[in-house]
C-alpha cells in the first residue's frame, strides 16, 4: 500500500486514489499535422522507466482532483508530490 | 556416531557453459519465451548456435510467479489462431521433449456476474467454436455440476449468471515445463548461460551485431529479446521504442488441501481466477497493480479485494489460510495483445507485450518468435501482432474482450 501525499488533502492511502500514468505528455499543438508515427507516439507510446518516473494521480475519495507524483518505480518509493501547474521538481526528465 | 554420506547430487538438465565470444543467434531471457524460442531454433529451424542469456537464474521471473492456466478462448480471430497453436503444442509437448510437467486439462470456466458479462461470454463461446476452439456457454445449473464447490446461488453480491467452459484447458507444473524445454534445448546444442546481464547493444550502423554483458561482449548475427516486464529498459539500451508499461501483478497460493476444485475458474467481473495444484495448495490471481513498478511486489489491498471475491464465490475457502504472496512483472500494451517481430534495428528481434497472460502462449511464443528470427519473416501467426499495429491501427483489442484479466 503506497502513501501518497495529496498536495491539498495531505498523506492519504494509496485507495484514495486513483492512476493516470504519465505526466508531462502535451496534446499535440496541431494534430492535423501529425504523421502516423507522431500520432502513433502520442496515443501509444509512454515512458516506461525503471527508476524515478513523473506520474498522474488523481485523489478520488477526498478533493478528487489531479495532481504529479515523483516515485521510483524499482522501490515503490514516493519521492515527492507536486501540482499539475508545477514543472518536475529537480530538473529531470 | 558415523553420518550418513549425502547422496550423490542427480544429473543435472542442462550444462552450465561460458559464454563464447560469437554466436549465430543471441536470446535475451531465459524464461518460458526464450527456452521455447531456443528449442525451436534447434528443432524446426536447424539452427544450433545459440545462447540464451539470463541476467538471474532460469525460468526464475514470471515463469515462476504465474498461475500456470493455459487456455484458447480468445475473441479475435488473430488471437484464437496463436493460442490455439499454443494449445495443440502443449498437448503434444509432454511426449515431444520427454518430461510430464504434469499437464492437466482439467477445463476453464469464465464466469458471468452481469447481462453484459452474459452476452459477451456467448458472443466470445460462439466466435471461439468458430475459430475452432472448443468452447461452449454453461447455465447455473451445469457450472454447478462442472465445480461443485462455486457459490452459484442468485443471492449474492455478484451472482453467477452462467459460465463460459472450455474442456481443452487446463494447468501445468511451470517449473517443470522450464526445464523440459532447457534440458532438450541444451541437449540439441544450445548455451544455457545464467547469471549474464545484457548491459548494451553492438550496432553496426543500423544493424545489431552483438551484447555487451557483465560477462563479457558476445557476437551474434541476430539477437532476439524474450525479457517479459525488463523489456522496455532492454529495448531502450538498443535505441528503440516500446508501447509497453510494466506493472506489478500478485499472485498467492493457500496451504495444502485436498483436492476440493476439479476446474479452473476465472472471473473478469470480481477479479480472480483460481485453480489447485496437483499438490494441493489453491493458486490464485488477480488484476494487475495499477501502477507502474518493477519491484516484484505490489499493495497488500490488491489481495484483499482478490480475497473477498473467493471467498463470496467459494465459501468453502473461508478458512483457508494465505500462505505465501508474490509479485511480479508484466508488460502490457496499449491493445493487451503480445508484440512478436522486427524491430527498426536490423537483427533485432522483440516478443514482449504478453501482459499477464504469457505463460499459456509459451510454445507459440517460441515457435513464431523462432520462424521469425530463423527467416527474418513473421510466421502468419505472428504477423498480426507485429509493432507497425500501432502505427497504421489494426490493433487487436483484447482488453475485456477475451475474458482476460488485466
């Protein structure tokens, strides 16, 4: 069971909550320009990394809104939570 | 006092060999996928100079964490041919490689809980007697006689409204079926290398022409990946692109019982499938953590609510006690059907993608993985399920669909 702590609600149970995958992944600006290959990489492909990874979590049970994770997918370890309006805290990918 | 000496140590399956410097073929994993693909390049294709490198230990990842059901009724046409396929090798592989893994073709029945689960387990039983599979649609009453001990009263929280049986399906003893297709892979010439990470990729402009390992580089004039929920981070160190997210997904067994569940059941609605073991612990399994994680491990509430499904749908197992837990890694695709093929590197091959259901597939795996690989070309089986789907569209959309629990 993760601990998650929600940048309104505060540290809540992994329950609370639910997944949204990636962050950081723009709509495309002009999506009638896109090639299949862009667009094909937009739907479809995600990073996958072993490692810290930059994720959607959105807090179903208490103020249910959106917001980023920073966890290390090899330890499971919530590193840091951060708004959707903020950039990926220290600078990495 | 005088101890007994101990007993002489049983002959060994395979040979443990150093690596060599170059090989024709190179395959990454030695799990069910990659022992498979060996074999098949040493049977159908003649080609004997092969490693299979292994950064653990045998058949040690998901080859050793699943629940060993193996079954065909998938919906879509592409995915009832590879299954299918995989279906008739397993029945033929037993005698083939000389080693009973204990195959047991004890059926599957696919609950349904709503009219939706109903109407999809009849469209999917048709779709599969059309493919060729044997299924058939069972009411209450007859799942009740096929597995005495489900709870099909219309009184509980998520009644079984009729099942989806298919005879042909069953469990084997993975383990075994590991070594099987290890000891006749070595015997036919192929290096078994253990404890060999690939830590990078040869190229040659666009061309793979080797690993780099902690074992050393190795040579090889094609490689092919078979690395389960690592092959994204293997794909990457080669430069390419994966459409798959690795996630934890757990799986438990109870303590020794009699034999009380003749079947396998699976429910899609409430998230478990379960199954005895020839020895008697009841295997169990369910969805997928819905995080991505390559920790082997995942959140103790996924079980608990896998938990409370078995016991509403067999009460009998109330008191039965948890006795291990584990977790391990799948890579699922965006449509919950495999990738087998080329990749945009020349001599680069990929099967990855199998999500949570990769050990039923493990001979067709290795049988298309290894056409593919030996001619350069994708077998017709595997051809569908090449990565250009998600480019042009032709996705074969399994999610749900086929009675898979992801």
């Amino acid at each position: 069971m993760l601990l998650i702590t929600c940048p309104w609600c505060g540290p809540r149970d992994e329950t609370e909550y639910h997944y949204g995958g990636q962050a950081h992944v723009p709509h495309p600006e002009t999506p009638a320009d896109l090639t299949d290959e862009q667009w094909a990489a937009y739907v479809f492909y995600r990073d996958n990394p072993k490692g810290p990874f930059a994720e959607r979590w959105m807090h179903g049970t208490g103020c249910r809104r959106w917001f980023n994770v920073l966890r290390d997918t090899a330890t499971h370890e919530v590193l840091t939570t951060y708004r959707l309006d903020e950039p990926r805290p220290g600078g990495t990918r | 006092m005088t101890a007994r000496p101990l007993p002489e140590h049983p002959d060994f399956l395979w040979r443990n060999p150093e690596p060599r410097s170059s090989y024709d073929v190179v395959i990454v994993g030695a799990g069910g996928h990659g022992l498979a693909t060996a074999y098949y390049l040493a049977e159908n294709h003649g080609i004997t100079d092969v490693a299979v490198l292994e950064k653990g230990w045998l058949a040690g990842g998901n080859m050793a964490r699943n629940t060993t059901i193996i079954r065909s009724n998938y919906l879509w046409d592409e995915s009832a041919a590879i299954y299918e396929h995989a279906l008739k090798l397993w029945e033929r592989l037993p005698e083939e490689l000389d080693y009973d893994f204990l195959f047991s073709q004890r059926g599957v029945l696919n609950l349904a809980h709503t009219l939706q689960d109903v109407r999809e387990g009849m469209r999917r039983a048709n779709a599969n007697r059309l493919n060729g599979v044997d299924a058939e649609w069972l009411e209450p009453d007859q799942v009740a006689k096929v597995c005495p001990i489900l709870n099909v009263s219309p009184r509980t929280r998520h009644p079984v409204l009729g099942a989806t049986f298919q005879p042909r399906a069953g469990i084997a003893k993975h383990d075994h079926v590991a070594w099987a297709l290890a000891r006749r892979a070595d015997h036919l010439g192929v290096d078994l290398i253990q404890g060999c990470e690939v830590t990078g990729f040869l190229k040659d402009g666009d061309r793979v022409v080797g690993v780099d390992t902690n074992r050393g580089r190795i040579h090889a004039g094609r490689v092919g990946l078979a690395a389960a929920g690592h092959s994204s981070v293997l794909a990457e160190r080669a430069g390419v692109r994966l459409p798959v997210q690795s996630h934890p997904l757990q799986a438990l067994v109870s303590e020794l019982h009699e034999p009380v569940h003749p079947t396998v059941v699976m429910s899609n609605h409430v998230h478990v499938y379960v199954s005895q073991a020839h020895k008697g612990e009841l295997v169990m399994g369910a969805g997928v953590d819905s995080y991505n994680g390559y920790g082997q491990r995942g959140s103790f509430h996924v079980i608990e609510r896998q938990m409370a499904a078995a016991v509403e749908l067999f009460p009998v197992f109330a008191r039965a006690h948890v006795l291990r837990t584990w977790g391990g890694i799948v890579d699922v695709t965006p449509d919950a059907s495999p990738i087998i093929g080329r990749t945009p590197v020349e001599g680069l091959y990929v099967n990855c993608g199998w999500g949570t259901g990769g050990f039923k597939a493990t001979p067709a795996a290795g049988w298309t993985f290894a056409h593919t690989i030996a001619t350069g070309e994708p077998h017709p089986l595997n051809a569908p399920f090449a990565l250009e789907r998600f480019t042009t569209g032709a996705l074969i959309d399994e999610h749900g669909a086929a009675a898979v629990a992801h």
